[in-house]
C-alpha cells in the first residue's frame, strides 16, 4: 500500500482561489451524477477512481458524493425506466447502493484505497445533532485516509425529506466539512449560456461571487434521462457552496483527471468569505 502524508502536514487553511491551486488542495468534495457512472458509461467508474486516487496520493482529503444507485439498481429489478412510485425508488436503491459502492471498492482495491459509505437524509444535516454526528464521523474517516461515498438515503427518504437532487447534498457536505473545492461532474465540459445542443450556445469560464447569471437558459436533466438534476440544480449548488467560502468547478466526468491536476478547463464559480 503507497504511503500517505498524515492530516497533521497537511494546511488547516484553505489554498484554492483559482484552478491553478488544485493540486495543493487540502479537502475536495467531488459529484459525479447518475449518467456518468450508470448504464452505458458504467465503464467511466474506473476512470473516475483513477484521477481520485492520483489525488489521494498526494495528501488530499477525497470525498465522493455519488448519485446513481436507482439507476444501477433497476436492471437488476428488470425495469427499463426510472420509476415513478416511490416504494420501487426505494427497492430499486437499495439494491443499485449495494452493486454500487462494490462496483466503487473494487476499482479503488488497485491502489489499496478502502471506501466507507455515508447514507444521509436532508434531516441529517438540518438537525445541529445529526450535523455535529455526521460532520464527526466524516473527519474520522478522512483522519483514517478513508474515501467517503455519499449518497442521499434513497430507499428512507420520502419525497418531505430529500435533498432533491445530488448537486444540492454534495454542497452541504462541502460546508459540513469545510471542503478546499467542490467539484460537480456531469456529461458536459461546462456551463453554458444556454443547453449546449442549441445554436449560439456558449461556454462560461468564469463566474464571478454574486454574478445572478441572469442570461442563462436552462434546460432539462439531460439526454440520459437517470439523473434528477440540470444545468439549473449545479448553478444552485454552487451558489450554496460558495456562499460558504467554497469555490466550484463544474466540468465533465471524462476530464476529472484534468480537472483536479489544475487544468483550464470547466467553469469555475468564485468563492464569497469563508464561513465563521
């Protein structure tokens, strides 16, 4: 097993304001949605763990925050579509969160890397003694150089007490531990002025702390259809994390490697005061 820096050498202070300062990053928080890592691209797991390992093995503190259980569970429930009832939601998470996270330990036992998973409820972290729990048992795990992976409790939240999307718990985490960089991953390179199949669409590099984005378009929750967020859920998550000093880059699942080694790639949303 590769040696690791201990907690103790690496900065309490945060050295991320720009995309150049990745690599130094102390703690990242990284999303990665329903149609990056099921069905079709199931193959993009182990490209993914790829690029968090090298990041690991550098003395970063990785969490994953992983959406796609329904989505890995129903063909093992034979259904063809994402259900609409909540109890077959449910079965179907519980049974995609399982083939998941082995699918997850399996890649990272290469580089001799031990997952543990975290399943939280929107009520985890509005409550101050489930938050004060979850942020400890969290710090524990990463202390350990354990990789966390996050993901809503699927099979006993209900429709009063979701997250609501991925996007949305992945910038709660990054408060709740106090995350360098948020880093959301999707199917597309960027945020765009509008969905990036219409005409004059154009990238956005940078968005400054405060900017409303007021010309943006948005579209749906994408071609795959597994996912329950959007351009709009991102921009929003973002929003959330870098109201609480938190800056985000919001890229595609296929350029991680480049995104967490400081590449000029993505949209990089700047960060407002930490906070106290």
């Amino acid at each position: 097993m590769t040696a690791h820096p201990s907690t103790s050498s690496i900065p309490t202070l945060s050295l991320v304001s720009a995309r150049r300062d990745i690599p130094n990053a102390r703690r990242v928080v990284v999303k990665v949605g329903s149609s990056s890592i099921s069905g079709e691209n199931a193959g993009q797991v182990n490209h993914l763990i790829d690029a968090l390992a090298e990041a690991h093995s550098r003395g970063t503190q990785i969490v994953l925050v992983s959406s796609g259980a329904i989505a890995t569970g129903l063909p093992f429930l034979k259904l063809d579509g994402r259900p609409t009832d909540l109890a077959t939601k449910q079965a179907a998470a519980a049974v995609g969160q399982n083939v998941l996270v082995f699918r997850y330990q399996e890649s990272l036992r290469r580089y001799g890397i031990v997952a543990g998973q975290v399943l939280l409820t929107a009520g985890d972290l509005e409550l101050a003694e489930n938050r004060a729990n979850a942020r400890r048992a969290m710090e524990r795990l990463l202390d350990l150089r354990i990789l966390p992976i996050v993901n809503e409790n699927d099979t006993v939240a209900t429709e009063e007490i979701r997250f609501g999307d991925n996007d949305s718990l992945a910038a709660r985490v990054a408060r709740l531990i106090n995350a360098d960089l948020l880093v959301l991953l999707s199917d597309v390179e960027s945020l765009y002025t509008k969905p990036p199949s219409e005409h004059g669409a154009e990238a956005i590099h940078d968005v400054a702390f405060g900017d409303p984005l007021s010309s943006i378009e948005f579209g749906g929750i994408g071609e795959a259809g597994v996912g329950t967020g959007g351009a709009r859920t991102k921009v929003a998550a973002a929003r959330l994390a870098a109201g609480a000093g938190t800056p985000v880059l919001l890229t595609a699942t296929g350029l991680v490697h480049e995104a967490l080694r400081g590449a000029d790639i993505g949209t990089w949303f700047a960060a407002g005061p930490p906070e106290k």
